[in-house]
C-alpha cells in the first residue's frame, strides 16, 4: 500500500477519483461535487463501500458533531482494512478536517481493492493482470503497443482500440490517426460515457500536454473498461456456443435436402431407363442393329457411369450424415418413404437385370445376321494365310545346300526339316478347315462356290506336292551326315580337352597376378603353402598339354588323306594349338614373381605384430584403470560421508586426478594411429579396441560431471524447499537402503517398499508388477498425503506430473504439479443457460435480443424455429428457448 504524502500530486488526480466516485454513487441515486468537503462526515464514504463491495457496512451515526463524523469514517477505515487492506498514515481525522491529499489517498486505496486488486488475467492479478488484459485486447492494432499506465495511452489509440475490440460499430477505427492524439481521445471519452456508461474521469489536454501522464488516473479509467466490458465477455461466450450448436444443425438440415434430392432424381432416371432395355422389338439389317448395339454402349459409356458415382455419393452422404447427427446428440434421419438406401439398391437391381437381358438379346441378333458372311470371310482369311504359308516352300525343298555343308551344318539342316516337317503336319488342319468350310458354304449355296471351289481345289494339289519334296530332301541330309561324323568325332575330342586345360591356365594366370589382402603372418604363410603346392602340379599339366596338341595333328593327317571338303575350323571350340603354347609360356614367366611377391608380405605382417603388441600392453592398462574409477564414482555417488557440500568438493578433486589421466590416453592414441596406418584391423593381444577405450574415457568423464551435478541439483533443491540436510540424508539413505544391486535405480518393489519407508500408503496388489509407480500407486500415495479427488481430476493431474505417459512419477513433477485446468462441452442445459445470458436472465428472449446477440442468418434461423412462449411472465412476441434448446439435442420435436 502506498503511502499519502509521499510528494505526488494527489490534486491532479482530484478530477478523475471524483468521477469514478459518482459512476458508483449514481447507482444508490447521490452524487458528490468536493470529494474532500462531502466525505467529511462519512456517511456518503460508507455507502460508496456498500455499492461497490454489495455488503452492508454498520449503522452510520446521523449527528452533526465532529465525533459523529469520526465515527462513521472509522467504520469505512475498518471495513477497508477488514478486506485485507493496510492503511498507512490514514486517520479518520484527517478525512473529518478535510484533508485533500489523506482524502484521495483513501480513494485511490478503496480503487485498488476494489476495482483492480481482483481483477485475474491467466495468472495475474491487480495492475499486471489489468495491463495484461489491456494488452491481449490490442494486441491486433497497429500502432498501439500498452507497455505501462502513462505514457503507451497519451496518444489516444489505446482506448479507441479497446472500445472498438468490444464494440466495433462504436468507432470507426481505421479513420483514427496516430498524430492527432487530442481527437483520439475525445473520441474514446465521448464514446465511454455516452453509450458505455463509464464518466468521463480524464482530460485530453492534460494528457496530451504532460510528458507522464499520472499513472493512478490512467488505471482508475481503464479498471472502469475491464468491468465493463467483462459482462459482454459472458454474452460473446454464450453466442458463440449457440453460433456453433445452430451451425452444426443448418449442416445437417442441408444435408438432409440434398440425400432427399439426389434419391429422387437418381430413382426417377431409374424409372426411365427401365423400359428402354426391356423392348425386344427385333431388326431386320444389320445396320439397324448394330446401332441399337451401338446405343446400348453409348449407355454404358456415358449416361450409367455418372448414375452410378451419384449412389455411391448418395450412401456416403447417408452414412456421413448418420455419423455427424450421432456426434452431435441428434436423432438419427429416417429418409422419406420409398427413398431409403435399401429402397435404391433394390430398384439399381432391377436396372442391372433388365440391362443384362437386352445385351444378351442384341448379341445373339447379330450373331444370327452375321453368320452367312462370316463364313466367306473366314474361308478367304484362311485360304489367304494358307498360301503365303506356302508361297517358296517348294524352292527351298529343292535345295542342294548340304553338298558344301560341314557336319554341324548338316545337323542344322536336319534340325531344321525336322521342323519344317512339324510345321507341315500342322498346317494338316488348316487345310482340313477349309475344305470343310468351303463344303457348308456349298450346302448354303452361297452365291459365289464356283471360285470357292476352284480356289480349295488349287490348295490341296500344291498340298501333296510338298509332302513328296518333303521326304526326298530328308533321304540326302541323312546320307551326307554319315560322310561327316568321323571328322566331327576327332574335333570333338581335341574341344573337350582343349578347354579344361584352357580354363586352368587362365585360372592359373589369374591366380598368380591376382592381388593379396592379409592381416595376419598365418595368413601369408597359408598363401606361401598354396604357391608351393601349385608349383608341383606343373609337370603333369606339361604332359597334358602335349597330348592335346596330338590330337589337332591327327585330325590334319585325316584331312590331307581323304580329301575332305572342310568349310571352316573346329566348330566346338576357338581354342587353337598356338594360344595354348603362348598361354603355357606366360605361366611360367609369372611363378618367380609370384615367389618374390609372397617374400615380402611376409615381412610387412612381422613388422604389423610388432605394433599390435605394443598397442596392447598399454590397453590393457588403461582400460581396466577406466572401469575402476568408473566403480569408484559409483560408489562414491551413494555414500553419505559429511554434507552435500564436503560430497560436492571430495567429486570435484577426483575429477581433477581424472583429468590430469588424459596424456596416457593421448599416448594410446598415438599407438592407434600407427595401427590404423599399417591397415591393421584386429588384435587378438587384447580386448580393448581404442573406441573402447574413447568411449570408456568418455562415459567416465560423463559419469564424474553427471555426478557432480546431481549433488549440485540436490544442493539447490534442498535449498529451494526448505529441505534440512537430515531430510535429505534420510532421503538418500531409503533410497540405498532398497537399491540391492547398486545400480543407481529402483525396480518396482524396491521403489514401492522405498515409499511405504517414507510415510506413503500404497496398496501391495499383486497383480501390478510393471517396474514403476503406475496411476493407482501414484493416487494411494497422493491420499496419503492428505489429496482427496476424484476420478477425472486425477486423470489430469497424472496429464500434468507424467507429460510423456511412461507411467513414471518423479519426485520433483509430484511436488510441482500445477493447477488444474477445465474443459467443456455443450450440452442442451449449457445451450439454455446461453440463452439466459442473452435474455437477460428471463425465461423467455425477445426478436430484438436475438438479432442484436447473434449474426444475421443465425438470429433469423432461431427466429423462424422457435415458438412462442405462453408462460406467466410473457410478453407480446416473447420466445420460448427452452424448448427450442432441448429440440436441438433430439430431446423433443423441433
């Protein structure tokens, strides 16, 4: 509370705490004009405290004497301070003598209890939740940024912009400009008192011409607008929820107008259609019927697709609107009689049997026109691929080709009349076809069987003549294979040696060029054995390659003997006597360079086990002296030796001999990156890899900083909750006690007994074995705590303490839980209720309440719905909302 007489200027203020006095005195039928003159006696004071509080101050005294007027001041003193409100410096004597700076410092005392102290925006109160309010409200106006109570409101958009957020239609915001603060605040001065009730308290010139407006003015004017405007803010509410309730039932009336249209347009083309494909009135052209078909598919392709999307439409719209009535609380909609889904499945089902029918009665007309020209046709068709079949058989047949052939040509050949020969007595049936074809076209005695048959007669003599040729070219082929097969035996032997011994050779070749990875001496030792191994096979493979090569001399010698004509080299292979010899030389060349290549690596692999034993010696050092430390810290985080500050200095020295470890690890490195040079990727002298041994040095590094700020963390938390370092002792201690393993954590019974230790009741049920404290351990513990609450607020309070839903509760989230938070949902009471808002707590609303509280097109729909109210209290064009509320959740008939 501040005090009087601390050198402010309460005159200044005189004007606007007078003001404010008379916008609550009005309402008791009093003004006052000399705030310091008609509060002297106090009675006029006492009833400003009974307007604004709503409660009854004790009898004032009605004499004319000083100690009267004492009295009735000191009772408006008591009733102040019995509100919580110290009074420093303010006596009732001052008041009495007409102290104006004692007088207005009261004033601006009762204006903070009462007109600021409760005003709440989210979690703030007094002046910062009215300047939060202020700044939520223009915060979507340009030029206007509320940062205090002086000088953010000289130029005048603040008020303009907090009038025109509530009451657009007041003010024509767009017009204002920042330049011309005077304007702006008449406008928003004249604007306040004439239609929003609320005096004119400030003067435009004052505060425009001082550089800092008075603070206490500036809140006692803009307190005024938050209470104001707080009833409109309860109105907004309560048309909103009926904007959205009146939204949702127009989107499911119109969606009821829209099924009801589209099934009956849909059963009306129905209806239509039927007909047409059930006339079965015949044709005599087939012109005439191919244009029915013709029709029938025009149908198909353009006038039945779009029915068929408008009922599948039509059920989606069906089911989404039985689902969108269902979430809303409406009854579900029964269609008109006649247009159900079911109804418009069944009529769909006739139309698709009648269409069956007439396609089937089209097809089989057509067929019967079309048979006697088809079987022309078909005669031609066949009779003309018969012929180009046939055109150059009988030249190819007497071909002499074979006499020049080699063997594996004339096995070509004779593969080739083979199939030649399957192709003819396939063609059997072809030629049996249209000789049968052209015998019913005579029978039909169709128009043109003389050069049908002339034609058919024609095919079946060319037909014998390539059966003759046929079998005479076979009898040649079969004679000169004979003369062939001996030469092909001796070719055929060379190929089968020739090419192993090739393959060995390039094998060879490949094997003793290839290049060599190895990591280890055994490795290269294996690859020296295998070399010397392959070195012994050579001999035996010399002789081989002798033997291959008399075999190409000897098929020579039978060609130069008999005379026989040769088209071409060996048919079974490419291999020729002269690249063995070149292949076997190269082979040889290359056995002494391998030797020498081998020698070498063998000494690299000597020199990379020198290195892998010197990394060793030194991990397996190093890593052993991590995990010890690694123990130690761990144990050291469970003891309890001295206070957190003496845990907290004996962690931060052991960090200190850790890090001055870190050169022997700088030297391990060293030794790695020689490794890593080398290409050497395994060592059986140790287990420890260096990325063992980083991430060891890491988690090490992390441990001793992890740990240290746990005690630092407690440090604080100690601290910040009052906590003795005996509680947190017997903290720690329970925590060891029932942590068996020394893991640093708690499984589920250990953390349950670690409650049951601390004073909580939990229940033991065997059942819940789930490794933490789930939602029915965490509430028994909450009640035992002294938390009593139900079923759905300790569902939001676990949403709270457990954002992630792991079903954990830590310590700090069960302290620090915040508080709750509401939701809603609109039911036909809440709808009522609504509207009793914006009738003004009757039980009927007006047309003009309507159309003033709510947009245009939904005021009329109310309008137009709801019916007349006929209670006691009614009045000429009275409406009656209740009935309209409940018809609106299906409780009663709209």
């Amino acid at each position: 509370m501040e005090k009087v007489g601390d050198g402010e200027r309460w005159g200044d203020r005189k004007e606007t705490f007078t003001a404010w006095c008379n916008s609550h005195l009005r309402k008791a039928g009093t003004q006052i004009e000399n705030i310091e003159e008609d509060f002297r006696d106090g009675l006029k004071l006492m009833l400003l405290l009974e307007v604004i509080s709503g409660e009854r101050l004790a009898k004032p005294e009605r004499g004319k004497m000083r100690v009267h007027k004492i009295s009735n001041v000191n009772k408006a003193l008591d009733f102040i301070a019995s509100k919580g409100v110290k009074l420093v410096s303010i006596g009732a004597e001052e008041i009495v003598d007409g102290n104006v700076k004692m007088t207005l410092g009261m004033i601006w005392t009762i204006i903070l209890r009462f007109a600021i102290q409760d005003i709440s925006v989210e979690e703030t109160s007094a002046k910062e939740g009215l300047l939060l309010w202020c700044q939520r409200k223009t915060a979507p106006y340009k030029n206007v940024n509320i940062q205090n109570f002086h000088i953010s409101w000289k130029d005048g958009l603040g008020f303009c912009a907090l009038i025109h957020r509530h009451r657009p239609e007041l003010i024509d915001y767009g017009k204002l400009r920042k330049d011309d603060p005077l304007t702006n605040l008449n406008t928003a001065f004249d604007v306040a008192e004439k239609y929003l009730d609320i005096p004119k308290m400030l003067d435009a010139e004052d505060i425009v011409g001082t550089a800092r407006p008075d603070e206490k003015a500036i809140m006692t004017y803009v307190s005024s607008f938050y209470h104001a405007f707080s009833g409109a803010q309860k109105a907004e509410t309560a048309a909103n929820r009926i904007c959205k309730v009146l939204a949702v039932n127009q989107e499911n009336e119109q969606l009821m107008e829209d099924y009801e249209k589209l099934a009956s347009d849909l059963l009306e083309w129905i209806r239509r259609t039927i007909p047409w494909l059930e006339n079965r009135a015949p044709e005599n052209t087939m012109q005439a019927m191919q244009q029915k078909l013709e029709d029938f598919r025009d149908y198909r392709r353009l006038h039945k697709p779009p029915k068929v999307q408008e009922k599948c439409q039509l059920e989606i719209n069906f089911n989404t609107l039985q689902t969108k009535l269902r979430l809303s609380n409406r009854p579900a909609f029964m269609p008109s009689e006649g247009r159900m889904v079911s109804d418009i499945n069944n009529a769909w089902g006739c139309l698709e049997q009648a269409e069956k029918g007439y396609e089937e009665w089209l097809l089989n007309e057509i067929r019967r026109l079309e048979r006697l020209d088809h079987l022309a046709e078909k005669f031609r068709q066949k009779a003309s691929i018969h012929e180009a079949w046939t055109d150059g058989k009988e030249a190819m047949l007497r071909q002499k080709d074979y006499e020049t052939a080699t063997l594996s040509e004339i096995k070509a050949l004779l593969k080739k009349h083979e199939a030649f020969e399957s192709d003819l007595a396939a063609h059997q049936d072809r030629v049996e076809q249209i000789a049968a074809i052209a015998q019913e076209l005579n029978e039909l005695d169709y128009y043109d069987s003389p050069s049908v048959n002339a034609r058919c007669q024609k095919i079946c003599d060319q037909w014998d003549n390539l059966g003759a040729l046929t079998q005479k070219r076979r009898e040649a082929l079969e004679r000169t294979e004979k003369l062939l097969e001996t030469i092909d035996q001796l070719y055929l032997e060379y190929a089968k040696r020739a090419a192993p011994f090739n393959n060995w050779m390039e094998g060879a070749m490949e094997d003793l060029q290839d290049t060599f990875i190895v990591h280890t001496i055994e490795e290269i030792q294996g690859l020296t054995t295998a070399h010397e191994q392959f070195k012994a096979t050579l001999p035996d493979a010399d002789k081989e390659r002798l033997a291959i090569l008399g075999i190409h001399n000897e098929v020579s010698k039978i060609v130069q003997t008999y005379h026989v004509n040769m088209a071409g080299t060996n048919p079974y292979t490419t291999i020729t006597p002269q690249e063995i010899n070149g292949k076997w030389d190269h082979v040889r060349q290359l056995v002494p360079r391998r030797d020498q290549a081998l020698t070498e690596e063998h000494a690299r692999q000597q020199h990379n086990e020198r290195l892998r034993k010197q990394f060793a010696a030194q991990a397996n050092v190093i890593g052993p002296w991590i995990q010890t430390k690694m123990e130690e810290i761990g144990r050291i985080s469970i003891e309890m030796h001295g206070t957190l500050e003496d845990q907290l200095s004996h962690l931060r020295q052991y960090e200190k001999s850790i890090v001055n470890y870190k050169p022997k690890i700088d030297q391990l490195e060293g030794d790695h990156q020689l490794i890593q040079e080398a290409l050497i990727f395994d060592n059986k002298h140790t287990n420890y890899t260096m990325e063992h041994i980083r991430v060891g040095w890491e988690q090490l590094l992390t441990t001793i900083a992890r740990t240290i700020n746990e005690v630092e963390n407690q440090i604080l938390t100690r601290d910040a909750k009052g906590i003795s370092q005996e509680q947190m002792n017997e903290f720690r201690a329970s925590f060891n006690h029932f942590d068996r393993d020394h893991s640093g954590t708690l499984g589920p019974e250990e953390f349950k007994a670690c409650l049951i230790s601390l004073g909580y009741d939990i229940g033991n049920d065997p059942q819940k074995k789930t490794g933490m404290m789930d939602t029915d351990d965490f509430r028994a513990c909450l009640i035992s705590m002294g938390y009593n609450m139900g079923e759905a607020e300790f569902a939001r309070i676990m949403s709270i303490v457990d954002p992630n839903r792991l079903g954990v509760v830590t310590f700090q989230a069960f302290i620090d839980f915040m508080s709750r938070e509401t939701a809603d949902t609109d039911t036909a009471d809440q709808v009522m209720a609504s509207f009793k808002i914006l009738a003004g707590d009757k039980n009927y609303i007006t047309v003009d309440e309507l159309r003033r509280e709510l947009p245009p097109d939904q005021a009329e729909y109310c309008i137009a719905r709801m019916a007349p109210y006929t209670g006691p209290d009614a009045v000429p064009g009275a409406l009656d909302y209740m009935s309209f509320s409940t018809a609106l959740y299906g409780e009663s008939d709209l």
